[in-house]
C-alpha cells in the first residue's frame, strides 16, 4: 500500500484526472441506474384454484383443497401454506421463504400438480396455477363514463392499451373488470319435458355443431385444391335454428329456439370495479424490471395526455396510481436531503479545520458518492429510498478517514516533514488504524444484510451502499487526500486552535477520572444501567406506516355467495366514505380485491362476499385528525358501530406484511369446539378496553337442499350417479358448450335450464344412458333442508378459526397479548386443540431475534479485527466497550423525542457497533504509540486526548451534521433511525474520550 501512495503522491496529475473520470463516470451512472420508489420486496407465493362445479365446502375441503395441500407439501423452502374451501372451488395458497430458489418450485409445483390430476374427482377442472401475485402494479387507470356501458368502456380501454404497451419500458398492460359476454342457452324443461332429449343431449349436440375439421383437398388436373366445410356456428340465429329433435312419426323439426330462451349475458362470476361510485374498467400497467421508472413515466404520461385529449366527452380517466410521479417525489426528496447534508458535512469540517484542509477533506464527498453509484450500477442496486437513505447514512462517515489523514499530515507538516514526506508518512502512519475501522464499520453492516422477512429483504441495500460507500471513502482517504494534500496543505499556527476551549474542560475531566478510575466507571455503570431501564418506557413500534396518502379497506359481506349482496354492501361503505371530507377518491372491487397497488398490501382471494376499496385522502383538507393514524381508528369505529350487511377492515399501507395486532389462530380436529373456544376469545378480547376490529373468522353455516336419492329405486330406473349429478350440475350452474367467433372475439355458449326455485329441482327430468328414458327427480329421490358450513379456512393443513384485533394507538399491543393468553390459559379448556399466537408479539420477535443475531455477529467479526489490529486480548474489550456508552445516548434520545423503538431503530443500533467503535480505535492506537515512544500509561491516556481530539469530534459531529436532513424529513421509517444513531454516536463521542482511557489506564497502570 506504501507504494501505491507513494505514487499517487508523485503522480498527482494523473491521480486528479483519474478523479475527474470517476466523477464524471458517477454523475453518467446515476442518470441511467433504474430509480424506484422501494425495494421490490415481492413475495414468494403461489396460488392453485381449483374449481369443483355444485360440490359443497366441505366436499371441496375434502376431495380437492386436502389433496393440493399434500402435493404443495412437497416444496422446499415453505413459509406457510393457507388453504380456503368454498362451494364449488378451493384456493391454496403458499408462500416461500427467502432462502430457496422459487422459480425451480414454481417449476415443482405445477409437475406435482399434473401428476395429482387423475386422482381428483371427474367433474372438478384442472388447478390452476398463479406465481405472480405479488407484482405490483405500476400504473392503475380507471375508465369510467355514465353514459356509456361496459364494452364501450372496455372499447376506450383497448385504445389505451394499444398505444401505452409499445411504450419502451412497459412489460404489459392488462385490461381489468371486462365483463365477459356470452351466449346463454337457457333450456325450458316444460317446452323439453315432450321430447326424449335431455339438457345434456343438446349440450352435446352443440359441441358437435361447432367442431372444425379440416375437411381435406381434391387433386385434379390444375393441383391440389381444398375442400371448404361448412362453418362453425358464427352468429345466434346459427344456434336458435340449430335442430334437436325430429318426430318419428310426423317429421316435425323441432329446433333450439322451439325448447330454449338464447340471449346475450355478462359473465356473473367476473370481478367488477367502481371509481368514485361509477362502474368502470381498469388498465393496470406494469414496468420491466430494472427501468428507470420516472423515465418511463415521462413518456406514458405524455402519451396519456394525447389520449385523453382525443376522447368524448362524458369520459372520465382517472389515475388511481401512477407510481412514477411517487417515485419522483420520493427520489428527489431523498436527493435534497443529500444534497442538504453534504453542505452540513461541509459546513462542519469547514469550520473544524480552515478553509484549505476542509476543501481537501469535502472533495471525498463527492468522489465516494460517485463510486458508490458507480458500484451500484454494476451490482444491479437501484437507486430509491432505502439506497438513498444508506448514502446520507454514510455521508458524515465518509469524511472520517479523510478527516483523521489530513489531520495526521496536517501534523507532520507542523512538525517540520515537506508537504510530500508529510503526505507520504502521515497517510502510511495512519494507514492500518484507518483500515481497522473501516473495517470494524463494514463489519458492523455487513449482518445487516441477512436480516429476515420481507422488512430484511426492504432495508438489504442499506448495508450493501453503507459498505460500498465507506470501501470508497478509504481508497480516496489513501489514495486522493494525500496527493492533494501535497500540493495544498501548509504549515498552521498551533496556537489559534478553535477546540482549546473543549480540550481544556476535557483535560479536567479526563483528570478527575484518572485520579478515581473506579469511581468513575463506577457512575457510567450506574448510568448505562438505568438507560437500559428507561428503554422499557419507548413504546414498540416495530413496522411504522408508509409516508403514502393511501388507505385501503377489506370488506366482506355477511351474505356468502350472493354478488348481487356484495355489491349493495360496497356501495353502503362507498357512501360512507364520501361523507367524509378527507376522501378524495375511491377505487372499488366487488367479487375480489383490486389489482395489487403496493407490494405488500393484502391479497383477496376471488370469492362472490369479498371485495377491497382503495381511497386516497388528505389531512391537511380538515383539522380533525393530527395524522393518517388517527383517520384509519376513526373510520374503523364508524364502521365497526354504523356498518351493516358485513365488516370491513381498514389498513393503511405498511413495509412489512400486513396483519392484525392481536392474532389468535385455534385449529384442531373438531371444529365444534375450535368455534366455541373462538367465540370466548372473540367475547373476551371484545370486552377488553383498547381493542378495536375485533373479528371471529370462524366457518358459519348456511341452509343448503339435500338430495336424498333413494339407489335401488334409481338403478330400477337405469340411472347412474353420475347421470343424476352431471345433469343437475348442468342445469343449475350451466356450463360452455363451445364458442362462438365473431369478428375475431369469441363467445363462449353456456346451457343451463330455467330452473328458478326447489320445485323446478323435483320436476327436473334426468335422462339414462342405459334406457334413453327421462325420469323426474322427485320419483327417485326426496329433498330435505339442512346446515352446511359456507366455507372452511385452513392453515399449514389444520383447519385453523383465527380471532384476531387490532389495537388503539395509546394501548400497548404487548399488554393486549398478555391479558388474552392468561385468559386463554386460565380460563379455557384448551387440551383438544392447538393454539399459535401470531400478530404484533410474533413480528416482534421475529425481527428482535433477527437484529440481536446480526448485533452479535458484528460484535464477534468486529472483535476479531481489533484482535489481529491490537494482537491483545485485552485491548479489544476496552474500545468494544464504546458500544455500551451508544445505547445510553440511544435511550434518551427516543425517550426525549418521544420515538417509538422501530426496526429502523434497530438497525441503527446494530450499525453503531462499527461506528462507535473508531473513536476508540483511534485513542488507544494513539496510547500504544505514545508508550512506544517513552510515556507513561497516565501520559499517554492525557496525551491522546490532545492528539485525537480533533478528528474524534469532527468525524462525529460531520456523521452527526449528516444525519440532520432525516431527521427533519419525518419520514415514518428512516427519521427514527436518523434520531437512534444521532443520539448513541453524540453521547458516545463525549464520553469515549474520557471513558475509554480511563478504562486503559485502569488496567494498563500497574505494567511496565
């Protein structure tokens, strides 16, 4: 390394324009590196539908869901696997850890699904398989227009489709809530009853109208030429004249028209949208990957306006999201706070070390930023919040080295050495400390990166900039400032020292602790020891709210099955919500939940009672609430108290996965009893003060028509059962013959009888396959009304009934959680069934677990530097002891600001352990060189605290200064952090000057 800044120095022509390139290389990097607003935290999951057509929840449960479970089993790598069981479908869902390669389980998946086929029963369809559920949206429009109906609406949509997907950097646009129109062939069974034909012989019949056979070619003397067949049924009136019988007897023709109502219909099952209470069609956009997304917005959004410019009137297009204006806010927000940093940092080491040497010092600033985006072009790091973030992180510490060389040669030049021997052995005398603790940093950092969850995977690029940036920073420290310093530094007055004031008052203090070492370290024992004690006053909040005016809201209605139901319901909480003068717009979807607008917002499962309402607002527009916290307890008691036809669930957005405070999950084998032990639960956590949306999920039961068929008497008959079921299944739920084509659209034509209500049932003809005879229904079979559950929840393969809560902002979830498991434990039998806790208490311990491992991990890389830096064992404990002085100013940091203990918050203390640590590293290297040279131990300490002090304070306070930009950003998630670090990096920079020697001297005074 000698020769390397050596050179530097002497070349430093060639070292300067080597540095114009890499800023120049920067500045081009940080144009073109994709700019997002988060990291793409996108979950691992799947999701297999299958459909099983007239089957009842719990022959769905039974037949198909426990099947698919067995099979998604089989995976590696499984978080969970979650399982719903309607009438007629079943839907598992199962998500992936982090640690597994998920393509190649995707691939797994889908082979152990084709090879479960054959064991399904006949009649259920083939599974179906979704792997990209939680892509995000990037661009969400609603068309929407009164006067105009919905395959107009979805005509205007096809328009905008077209011109936006050519877009370069869009991957896809899709056209969401087109209702499909069909053909429904809706049979008479009183016009049929006459015929010998049944409802499956003309669903037959249809099919085989509508085959197309290549018919083939005649070869004559010209060559070959093709044989045209008839065509395939291409318009209605092809299917009304389509003929179904013909009299033996008379020859009368008797045609489809004759037995059966053929119309055009909207497909009930698909999901529909409203925006602003009108119905409306959705074109949801989706970005590449590694796109510079305001890039792209800038041209859609240009493209967009032309669009909009030339459609009617009576038109609406609203953008429910448009993440590239979010992206751009949220990236040149962060690139302020930057940027008001840097002159912070500036500012600091201006006044610290002179115009000259503060020049020299701030040019790292820009050459490590320039690297770093250097770097993180190459790595494939995008620049948003989290990155950015990382750099204001680091930008006070990227002077650091810088700082304690110029300082180290500033020296030297004063002592007499040429500015290039002064350079030279001030930045090699300083090269191994500097090593050391950028090193003891990134050690500190580098657990970071292995942190669990979705929240690990959100903060990943913090450490990995963090590290990039301070790898930077020491090749400029060493390879730079020295050969600048050559050319500029020059000879100061020692006397005009600006810190002689503070190294004064040090000196007396730093006198009183070594002429009572015990009695020193006996008080910050004292004080370390009730800061510890006072972090039990910091609320926990591990996952704050997003910095987003979005709140969405999960609705279920009470009547299972019924759209129509549903529909009404969402529009009761629509008029609800316009109400209120914060609402600026809604989104709604009815029969399943909207296109996925964020990364982690929930997902609905398709399902005729569900449905999710997205809604921005704005606080500033009323006075009423201080913060979107308050708006979403306000409308959940409106809700809870006012709603009726349902409950719905309000959620703001958050980085972690979405979930109650309070998650109770019971399962076991009799589902009587786990619904008694629910509703106890559900009655006690209801009662207890601060609780709010408390919510039962357990199976309710509907009255469902029994069909008791009597077997003999129906073999007498000659009918089979799949005679009875496969034609009762066609009757009430119909099902698509074949397809109509019609100007390059397809139709598809659904048969289905007439039947409106149980007699029809009865007076339903059933033809045999055996006598060609059709006998009603009520000859061979009786019809009772009985209970049936409406659909069956299960969770990693147990039926699962969870009571989950949400809890008020002044209670403690902590305290809730407590409360309900001594109630469980108390005052419940709970012996037959199985109890997990999730919620709140769950993540909390799964992300403190995560933070204590990766802190103890730096601690012990971190050790092991100081231990090969040092070769003591000894010496290492006094600078780690630095760390324990960070969490005094920790504490009375969140509790002076009132802050609550966040994940940020614990990453910032795991990070600490790096940064603290260099203050010390610095002051004992210093001692252990003075004793080399002749000082005693007391000598030494008192000398090192002269000699070290300035770039002590001014690496801190320049760390300090450029923390200050987020702490006034108020962002939820890193203005915590910014408040942790400076709080333990100020109050440890104050006592680790006194408290680190007088440890040294402690156990250094009696040697030699």
């Amino acid at each position: 390394m000698s020769k390397i800044i050596l050179a530097t120095i002497k070349e430093r022509k060639v070292t300067i324009l080597l540095s114009v390139l890499v800023l120049l290389f920067g500045v081009y990097s940080y144009y073109f590196i994709p700019k997002q607003e988060n990291p793409d935290t996108s979950s691992p999951v799947a999701q297999i539908v299958t459909v099983y057509p007239g089957a009842s929840a719990s022959d769905v449960e039974e037949l198909i869901t426990k099947p698919v479970e067995d099979a998604v089993a089989e995976l590696d790598g499984i978080e969970y696997i979650k399982s719903f069981s309607y009438d007629n479908a079943s839907i598992v869902i199962v998500m992936l850890n982090y640690d597994v390669v998920y393509e190649e389980q995707w691939d797994t998946l889908r082979i152990n699904m084709d090879e479960i086929k054959p064991d399904l029963p006949s009649g259920s369809w083939a599974p179906e398989i979704e792997t990209d559920l939680t892509e995000s949206a990037g661009i969400i429009l609603s068309v929407s227009g009164e006067d105009y109906t919905n395959g107009q609406l979805t005509s205007f949509a096809e328009q905008f489709k077209e011109k936006l997907e050519v877009i370069p950097g869009i991957k896809k646009m899709e056209i969401e809530g087109d209702l499909e129109k069909e053909i429904i062939v809706e049979i008479d069974n009183d016009k049929l009853m006459p015929y010998n034909i049944s409802i499956n012989d003309i669903y037959d019949l249809i099919r085989a109208q509508n085959v197309v056979i290549p018919s083939g070619s005649i070869k004559t003397d010209q060559g070959k030429i093709n044989l045209k067949a008839p065509q395939s049924i291409s318009s209605q009136r092809d299917i009304e004249d389509i003929i179904v019988y013909i009299s033996e007897e008379t020859g009368s023709v008797v045609r489809l028209k004759d037995v059966a109502d053929i119309y055009f219909a909207y497909n009930e099952d698909d999901l529909k949208f409203r925006d602003n209470g009108k119905k409306s069609i959705l074109l949801t956009g989706y970005f590449k990957d590694n796109e510079n997304v305001v890039l792209v917005g800038k041209e859609v959004r240009s493209t967009l306006n032309d669009l909009i410019d030339s459609m009617p009137e009576g038109l609406e297009i609203n953008e429910v999201l448009f993440l590239p204006e979010d992206v751009d806010v949220a990236v040149s927000d962060f690139i302020t706070n930057l940027l008001q940093g840097i002159v912070f940092v500036i500012l600091v080491v201006l006044i610290g070390m002179g115009l000259r040497n503060a020049v020299i010092v701030s040019i790292t600033i820009p050459l490590s930023i320039a690297a770093t985006f250097i770097c993180m072009s190459f790595m494939g790091i995008d620049i948003q919040q989290v990155s950015i973030a990382a750099l204001i992180i680091a930008l006070g510490i990227l002077v650091d080295n810088s700082i304690v060389i110029s300082d180290a040669i500033q020296i030297k030049i004063n002592e007499g050495l040429s500015k290039l021997d002064a350079s030279f052995q001030g930045a090699k005398e300083q090269s191994i400390p500097v090593l050391a603790s950028t090193l003891t940093t990134i050690a500190s950092f580098a657990p970071l990166m292995v942190l669990p969850g979705e929240a690990g995977i959100f903060a990943k690029s913090l450490p990995q900039v963090v590290m990039i940036s301070l790898v930077a920073s020491y090749m400029v420290a060493m390879l730079v400032t020295p050969a600048l310093a050559s050319k500029f530094f020059h000879k100061t007055d020692s006397k005009k020292d600006s810190l002689a004031f503070v190294k004064t008052q040090y000196h007396k203090l730093l006198k009183i602790n070594l002429d009572k070492p015990k009695t020193a370290l006996f008080i910050v024992v004292v004080i370390f020891g009730v800061s510890l004690a006072s972090m039990l006053l910091v609320e926990i909040k591990m996952f704050p709210y997003v910095d987003k005016d979005i709140i969405y809201f999960n609705l279920t209605s009470e009547v299972s099955g019924d759209l129509e139901k549903n529909e009404e319901f969402i529009k009761s909480v629509e008029q609800m919500l316009l109400e209120e003068p914060e609402i600026k717009s809604i989104t709604s979807s009815i029969g399943g939940g909207l296109p996925r607008f964020y990364m982690t917002a929930d997902m609905i499962t398709p399902s005729d009672d569900k449905g999710q309402i997205l809604s921005r607002f704005e606080i500033e527009k009323n006075s009423r609430f201080n913060n979107k916290e308050a708006l979403a307890i306000y409308l959940q008691d409106k809700f809870d108290t006012e709603l009726i036809g349902g409950y719905c669930t309000v959620n703001l957005l958050e980085i972690n996965m979405p979930g109650p405070s309070i998650d109770v999950r019971l399962s076991g084998g009799n589902i009587e009893e786990v619904n008694r032990i629910a509703e106890a639960v559900f009655e006690e956590l209801s009662s207890l003060d601060g609780t709010i949306n408390v919510q039962n999920d357990k199976s309710t039961y509907k009255y469902e028509y029994s069909l008791e068929v009597d077997q003999d008497l129906a073999s007498t008959f000659g009918l089979t059962k799949y005679d009875i079921q496969y034609q009762i299944n066609l009757a009430l739920n119909g099902s698509s013959a074949s397809v109509m084509k019609v100007e390059g659209k397809e139709y598809d034509i659904k048969v289905k009888s007439n039947i409106r209500d149980i007699e029809d049932i009865k007076n339903l003809p059933i033809k045999s396959q055996y006598t060609n005879e059709k006998i009603l229904v009520k000859q061979f079979a009786k019809v009772s009304l009985k209970e049936e559950l409406t659909s069956i929840k299960r969770y990693d393969r147990d039926t699962l009934v969870s009571v989950t809560a949400d809890v008020r902002p002044e209670v403690s979830a902590s305290t809730i959680q407590s409360a309900i498991e001594e109630f469980i434990d108390t005052e419940l039998d709970t012996s037959d069934i199985k109890i997990k806790y999730g919620g709140e208490s769950d993540t909390i311990t799964k992300y403190l677990a995560g933070l204590a491992s990766a802190g103890i991990a730096a601690l012990i890389i971190v050790y092991v530097i100081l231990l090969i830096q040092f070769n003591s064992l000894i010496q290492p404990v006094v600078i780690l002891a630095s760390i324990p002085l960070s969490f005094i100013g920790v504490a009375l940091a969140l509790l002076i600001s009132g802050t609550p203990f966040t994940f940020t918050v614990g990453l910032g203390i795991a990070s600490l352990f790096g940064i603290v640590v260099n203050n010390a590293i610095l002051l004992i290297e210093y001692i252990n060189r003075a004793r080399k040279d002749g000082l005693g131990v007391r000598e030494a300490c008192e000398d090192s605290v002269e000699k070290r002090m300035r770039p002590i304070l001014l690496s801190s306070i320049t760390t300090i200064f450029g923390l200050i930009p987020l702490v006034l950003a108020q962002s939820s998630f890193f203005t915590p952090m910014a408040i942790a670090l400076i709080g333990g990096l100020f109050l440890s920079t104050l006592l680790t000057l006194t408290v680190i020697p007088t440890i040294y001297y402690m156990l250094e005074r009696g040697k030699a």
